[in-house]
C-alpha cells in the first residue's frame, strides 16, 4: 500500500472526480465485505471488493463464490461519476479498514477511469488526515467485469429468526472445535416444533436463543412437533463473517431451502451470504 502526505489537502482534489464519504462507516463496510474476497487467483476478479457507484450512494461488495457480503452506505457523488463502478484490492482493503477511525471523519475516493469509462485499476483515498493512499492494479489487466451479487441474494424467505451476535458467536467457536477441514467444518441447523432453533455437530446439540421467529404456512408441523427445516453449512465461513460485524447487533437469518444460500442483515443493512454444504445423514 503506498502512502503519502498531501501538502494542500482537499485543494487537489476534483469535486467532479471524487465520492466523499463518511471515513468510519466506509472502513467499517469495506473490513465487513473485505472478508468474502477470494483469497486464491483462480479467478482474479474476485480477489477485489466490487463498488458501484449509484446516484447518492455506494454498493460495496464482494464474493469468493461460498461467501457474499455487500454493505450500502451514503455518500456524496458527482452526476459524473454516478453509474459507473470500480475495484478495491482485497488486500488493500483488509489493510486500509483495519483502523476505522483513525483517518478523520471523511474520506475522499477518486478511481481513475479511461476511455468507454472503464476504470483502469487505480484508485486514490484521501482521508481527513492529509493522507493518501493508492491502491493501483492498472498493470495487472483486472477491470470491474464483476458478477451481478443482488441477483445471487435469495428473497421471499421461508424461514427467519433474529438473535444477538455476542449470544450465536461464541455457540459456533465452540462448535467449529468439534470439526475440521476435511468435514468441510459441517454444522447442522433445524428449526424445531415451530418454535425451536437448534445447532450442533454430531451429538452436542444447542438451542440457539432467538426472537421473531418466522415459519411459511405450508412448512409449520401439526401439533408444535417435528422439524420444520434443516440446512448444513460451513460454520469457519460464518463464523469469518460474523467476526467482522458488532458485538451487540441483533442478526436477521433468512433461509429459502436446505440447499439455497442462506443470508444475514445486519441492523445497518448490511448482508452476508453462505452457501449451504450438501450432505448425507
């Protein structure tokens, strides 16, 4: 990551080619999303946090094809930067959101963008300190042909709860001891008797402290007994997720199917995605 002070501050910078946002909500939602990036080069592409840039806000987000997180946050956009998007290295990305609020109070991005308006690769944050840093790829050939992620997020869910992160977490560490990596760290989930919401691995069953439990018409058992749903997924994926989010926020869980993604909201609006695993037992 390459540093330098700017002598003139906000004077070199063209309002017409920078997005001004707010410095900690940006690293919060860049260190969130910056999790899901690929960390192998297979496809190079989604080794980048993806930002598109709308009329008064940015979409940021990022894939590795088993995870998804996107974060949308307001920001402050020229008419000619709007509709146009660009790539953050995930490396960068991870470095730059480590300290969130240590860079002032706002930030200011300018991606460079060439001809047919496609970005080249190089982006420029100037943070409230008189600090920037570059994060410049224009030589690797990466550009913003990114997969379209809103489409890869489930609606209509079948099955929802909410339950506090500072209560869930410490359920999966410990579960996550009893897997490994050629288990593919496994966990199964149930919903129970139309009121129950267990987790565990093998024969260590826990019941997942929860509220607002949501259950379709068609999926409630007769009697309050039975199970209603059940997915397996990868609880070191969830868990990496989770990890980035705060301590006291109450997450929203949607399922659509036992072998469809299933997603989290965050109080911010914030989303993550994990794919279920595909299992026999």
């Amino acid at each position: 990551m390459e540093t330098q002070t700017l002598l003139d501050n906000v004077a070199t910078i063209n309002a017409n080619e920078a997005i001004i946002v707010n410095a900690k909500e940006f690293l919060e939602a860049l260190k969130f999303v910056a999790v899901a990036t690929a960390r192998t080069n297979s496809r190079p592409t989604l080794q980048y946090v993806h930002v598109e840039i709308h009329e008064n806000e940015l979409t940021v987000e990022a894939t590795d094809s088993h995870v998804l997180a996107q974060q949308k946050l307001a920001a402050s956009i020229s008419d000619k930067l709007a509709g146009k998007e660009f790539l953050i290295d995930g490396k960068f990305a991870k470095n730059l959101s480590k300290a969130t609020t240590k860079h002032g109070t706002h930030l200011f991005i300018t991606p460079e963008f060439g001809t047919n308006n496609q970005p080249t690769g190089k982006v420029t944050i100037l943070d409230g300190n008189e600090e920037t840093f570059i994060d410049d790829n224009s030589d690797n050939g990466v550009r913003a042909f990114y997969p379209e992620l809103d489409r890869l997020i489930p609606d209509n869910a079948l099955f929802e709860f909410e339950t506090r992160k500072k209560e869930l977490l410490p359920m999966l560490k410990v579960l996550k001891e009893k897997t490994d990596a050629k288990g593919r760290y496994d966990v199964h989930l149930e919903i129970q008797d139309n009121s129950k919401v267990v987790i565990g691995v093998g024969d260590d069953i826990q019941e997942i402290k929860h509220r607002n439990l949501f259950i379709g018409d068609k999926h409630k058992v007769e009697n309050n007994k039975g199970r209603n749903f059940e997915i397996d997924f990868n609880v070191k994926l969830l868990i990496s997720e989770l990890q980035k989010c705060g301590n006291k926020e109450f997450l929203k869980f949607s399922f659509t199917g036992t072998l469809r993604p299933f997603t989290f909201t965050r109080e911010n609006g914030g989303v993550g995605l994990i794919a279920p695993l595909r299992t026999y037992h």
